[in-house]
C-alpha cells in the first residue's frame, strides 16, 4: 500500500528531529500517603500550589497534585483523582505550574470536571489558554458600580429583589426549598440576554446533575452555558476546587468584555469538602471543626465577581452562591460569613413552600443592596407600590386572623395583599420577560384584579398578558426598552380598563 | 516538646563538634544514657542515619548516586557528578540498574537528571503518541 511508504517515511523524519533533552528535574518521594492527602520530601523550592507529577496507574497517564502546605522539611499535597496505587516512597517531581485551567470559546455547551476536562463525552477542547484557578479579584480601579439589571424572569426577584450585572445574590435555604430551580430558571431566562451562564455543581448527586443538563440542553440554554461537575463522589480535593474552576472560566469570558452569571450550587458543600481537606492536612480545627480561613475560602471566590468600566472592557461576573441550611438556621458559621459577604441574599422557606407559595421566597427578610440601581425605569415605578403593598399586608395578616370585623380600608389592603401574594406564585422553567412582569404587576396594584376571586387570579393573569401579547406588542416594546411615562402608563390603563370590562 | 530522631542527631553533632576522641567518648556514654532514660535506644539506626545526612550537610557534602546500566569505575562516576553538579563537594554511590539500558542517571536529595536510554525512549513515544 501506497500509505505504508509515507508512514515509514514521516516516521523516519520524526525520530531524526526527536531531541535528546536532558531537564534537571526536581523530585522528592512519598513519605506518608492517605485519604487522598500526600507528605512528601524533598521539593524544597516547591511553590504553593503548584500541580505536583506522581506516578500514574499506568505508564501513559500520570496523576496530579496540589502542593497546599509548605513545611519545614515536607510538602503537603492533596491528590487529583485516584489515589489509591500511590505509595509510600513514589517519587514525586515538580512541574513549575500554578494550577490552572485550560480555556477556550469551545467550553460553551460542554460539561467539564474541575480541571477543565470534558466529562460528556463529545471530544476532547481544545485551548492554548490557561487561566490559574486562583487569581487575585480586580482592583478598585478596573471596577464600576452596576448598572444593568440580570433578568430573573421570577417576578417576585426581579421586582423586589432585583440583581445587577456584577452583583454577588446568595441564594439560601433548607434542602428542597427549591434554591437549585430559581438558579436554572435564571440561566434559562438568559437567553437572548447577551449573557454566558456558568453553572458549578459542587457535590451534588450526579442523577441531578444529569437532570439539570437535560433540561438546560431542552430549553436551548445549553447554547450559552458552561456546568462544571464535581460530583458526590468525587473525592474532595475536586470538590473544594470546583469553584474556582467556575470562577477561573468565568473570568476568561469576562475579559473578551462579556457578561458572565456564575451559579454555585452549593457552596456549604465546597466548606465541608475544605474541611476535610484542612483536618488531614492537619490544620487547626476552630468553630464547627471549619480551619481559620473559611471565610477567605468564600471571600475570594466571591469577591472575584465584579463589573469592570469601559476603559477595563467593560465585562462582568454576577455570582449567585447558594447556602442549604440546617433547619432554617442561619445563624450557623457557613450561613452568616456568606450573607456578610454577598450583596444580599433571597431567601426560602419551607412553610411557605408546603403552603403552595413557590418559589418560597420570604421577601420580608429578602434583600438586595445594590440591584435597585440596575433596575428599568417602568419596573422601579410599578415596584415601588408592590413592595409597599407586601409590607402592609404582612403587618395586618397575622391580625387579621382573629378579628372578624375589619375596617373596610385595612380589608383593602389584606384582599390586595393576598392577590398580590397569590401573582408572585409562578411555576417552575417558566420565566417570564420583564415587560410582561411590569403589566402585570401595574394592573394588580392599581386594583384592576381586585374584582376577581384570589383562586381566579392565576387564570386572570394568563388572559390578560394574552390580551397584552395579542393586541398591545408594540406597549410591552417600550416597555422592554426601559421608557415610562404618562403616556405609556395611560396607555396601560386603557387596557386594563378594557380588560375588566 | 515532642523529639524526634532528627533532633538527637543535630544536638549530638553539635556536642562532638571540635572534640577529641577521648572526649567523644564520654560524650557517647552521657547520650546512650540519655537515650536510655528517655526511652528511646530503640532509634538508634534512624539516629544514626540522621546523623550522618546532618553531618554531610552541616559539611557543605552532598550525596549523589549515580546509576548506570553496566558496572563502571568509581573514577568515572565521580567525574560524572562532578561535571553535573560543578563546584561541589560530593560523596558519590555508583549503582548499576540494567533497566536503564545505556546512559546514566544522577540523584541527589533533591534533584535527578536522567540521561537514560529508557528515559529517551520513553520521551520518543510520548512524541510519537502526539
């Protein structure tokens, strides 16, 4: 055969341009070896987290490490992966390398592990890039306060606790309070949205990742989203990495000057693999067994999210952590560091889950400190009244329940209270455009609904925004463009005038 | 304060520093009876090992094993480590492992340059492998 020849041939080629090289290489060996953490000797000008080369499984692939504490006579390393043919006295050999990521434009769409390597089975990526897992946030001079809102597509977020673009929101509650389902809803209202969602799940069931994945791939979400996995059963050291990893992705994106949402699901999980990590590597122990730098772990990361100027390209990280609680206490270690840390948080709550409120958002204690600043004109005219409105009626509802005869303004405000309660219900995967959101909002506070029965308001909800979509598309345009004034808002009325009617 | 065999190592190095043999002698005694109390005869070869891995350092000499495929003269692998490792002092350990096939390899504590056939051959797939 013809191709036999040039096989020989280019061959033959590579074996005379192959180089003798001779590296002085750095090695120490094992001296103690467990629970995926390694002391090694030697390596005395070892790095802090450098990736460290020890002898793989097999000849052809090698396993890594991460050198974490720097002693007098040993190095402590964490092991990537499988750790269980290491020994005791395997060498070990430096690789001058910081740990980092490979990254590149063809992560959109694909499911990656922690150290950026494909995990669903489409092909390898390839990128020259790498960005180091750990980077110091930018500086005070590249920043910018925001200034453009992140639709939630969740009325009850984006018109009482609205989030900016570089914005850091924490989402927090118990387990199946749905924290996992406003986060995916978010990323799938993105689209459209110029925005690159990376979505790190942190010890999670794999059977919910693969759940996840499905869904964002049917909603056609998966055209701008990145998940990175660091499963339950995966030792660790991934898991403690998983978001930087995320953040690390996020930040490549975020210097092409592009809008990044970066969802941490969750981040207790990230402390506890820390934990573990911190008690082998010997590390002190402080409160709930957490080491000393706990809130730095969280810190870091979190801190990372950012909205640059124009002269600094203009690219943002909006960061939504989420925190599961133990029983609703929020009071724990984990908890109160990252709602000091996060620009405010939204909270769930299991009564009002099981009370058919979902998303089970408590917005009395819910807040944001600085998205009100990104929100759009018509949502801040219309959201002011609403959040008036909840505040009123949570005050008169719990008294309300033992008197039988009310005034008729207090009855007012606990039937409007209840109408609106009953218009933040929304179903899950189904966002709903911020247009849309102000109409609706606008006409339930200007009492429009309050002729209609509070079982009746969901049905009333969708004919009307039919009625909008059907006859008033160019209204909710202006709308969406962030344009409000007493034109518009005549307008508006008109139709919900002829809507009653 | 926990001690550890490295510690009795330096301290004894320390004491003998400069001494005669007589004085060595009694300085041996007093540590074998302060070994004895402390309950700790029992280290005696890790004492010994540290020892002469302290004293080495102490001396500025440095430990080298050089490993070559076929037996050769102690002359040659001095010359070896010393073209290596320039401006050094060195103690060399000749060591012949046939697995290596042709060339040489040479280890220090903390260092290793493999000029190896196996090495080469092994780097000759991994770029064929690409």
């Amino acid at each position: 055969m013809a191709n036999t020849a040039y096989i020989i041939e280019s061959l033959k080629k590579q074996i005379a341009s192959f180089k003798q090289e001779a590296i002085m290489e750095e090695v120490g060996s094992i001296i103690e070896i467990g629970d995926g953490i390694a002391r090694v000797s030697g390596l005395s000008e070892c790095q802090a987290s450098e990736i460290l080369e020890f002898p793989g499984a097999t000849e052809a692939e090698k396993t890594f490490g991460v050198a974490l504490n720097l002693e007098s006579e040993t190095v402590g390393a964490m092991i990537l992966g499988d750790f269980k043919h290491l020994k005791e006295g395997d060498k070990v050999s430096r690789t001058k390398r910081i740990l980092s990521v490979p990254v590149s434009d063809d992560l959109i769409g694909r499911v990656v592990n922690p150290l950026g390597e494909p995990i669903d089975g489409q092909g390898s990526i390839k990128s020259k890039t790498f960005y180091p897992l750990e980077r110091i946030a930018s500086g005070v001079i590249t920043r910018e306060s925001v200034s453009e809102p992140v639709q939630t597509g969740i009325k009850a977020i984006d018109a009482m606790i609205p989030i900016g673009r570089g914005q850091r929101e924490l989402i927090i509650g118990d387990r199946q309070t749905g924290k996992t389902a406003v986060a995916i809803d978010t990323i799938i209202n993105q689209k459209g949205q110029n925005m690159i969602c990376v979505y790190v799940a942190i010890g999670q069931k794999k059977s919910k990742i693969a759940r996840i994945a499905a869904k964002l791939k049917e909603t056609g979400a998966m055209d701008y989203t990145i998940i990175v996995v660091a499963g339950a059963s995966d030792p660790a050291s991934l898991v403690y990495l998983s978001p930087y990893t995320g953040a690390a992705i996020a930040e490549y994106f975020m210097d092409q000057g592009k809008d990044v949402l970066c969802v941490y699901d969750d981040l207790s999980k990230q402390a506890w693999a820390y934990r573990e990590v911190s008690l082998l590597l010997r590390r002190p122990p402080g409160r709930e067994a957490y080491p000393g730098d706990v809130f730095y772990l969280h810190s870091r990361l979190l801190e990372r999210a950012c909205r640059k100027n124009k002269e600094h390209g203009g690219g943002s990280i909006t960061a939504l952590p989420i925190i599961e609680t133990q029983a609703g206490d929020v009071t724990a270690y984990i908890p109160t560091n990252v709602i000091s840390i996060t620009d405010g948080q939204i909270f769930l709550e299991t009564d009002l889950f099981y009370r058919g409120i979902r998303p089970a958002l408590n917005v009395g204690i819910s807040v944001s400190r600085v998205g009100g600043a990104a929100q759009i004109k018509p949502m801040k005219k219309v959201a002011g009244k609403l959040k008036l409105a909840m505040a009123q009626f949570r005050e008169l509802e719990a008294f309300a329940q033992f008197a039988s005869d009310l005034d008729p303004e207090t009855k007012r405000q606990i039937d409007r209270g209840a109408r609106v309660t009953e218009l933040l219900k929304q179903p899950q995967y189904s966002p709903m455009p911020v247009e849309e959101q102000v109409a609706i909002i606008y006409a339930v506070n200007s009492g429009f609904f309050d002729s209609i029965a509070v079982s009746e308001i969901s049905a009333a909800e969708k004919k009307f925004l039919t009625l909008l979509q059907r006859e008033k598309k160019e209204l909710l345009g202006v709308i969406a463009k962030g344009e409000w004034d007493e034109k518009i808002e005549n307008e508006l009325k008109k139709t919900c005038e002829e809507f009653v009617k | 304060m926990k001690l550890k065999p490295q510690q009795f190592a330096a301290a004894l190095y320390e004491i003998t520093q400069g001494k005669s043999e007589k004085e060595i002698d009694k300085i041996i005694e007093d540590f074998t009876a302060l070994l004895a109390k402390k309950n700790k005869l029992g280290w005696q070869e890790q004492i010994i090992e540290k020892f002469l891995s302290y004293s080495m350092k102490q001396e500025g000499i440095m430990e080298t094993q050089v490993f070559t495929a076929k037996e050769i003269s102690k002359k040659m692998a001095e010359k070896i480590a010393e073209t290596v490792f320039k401006n050094q002092k060195i103690k060399v350990i000749s060591i012949v492992e046939k697995e290596l096939l042709g060339g040489f390899v040479v280890k220090t504590e903390d260092k290793i340059l493999d000029l190896s056939i196996k090495k080469q051959l092994q780097n000759l797939k991994i770029k064929l492998i690409e």
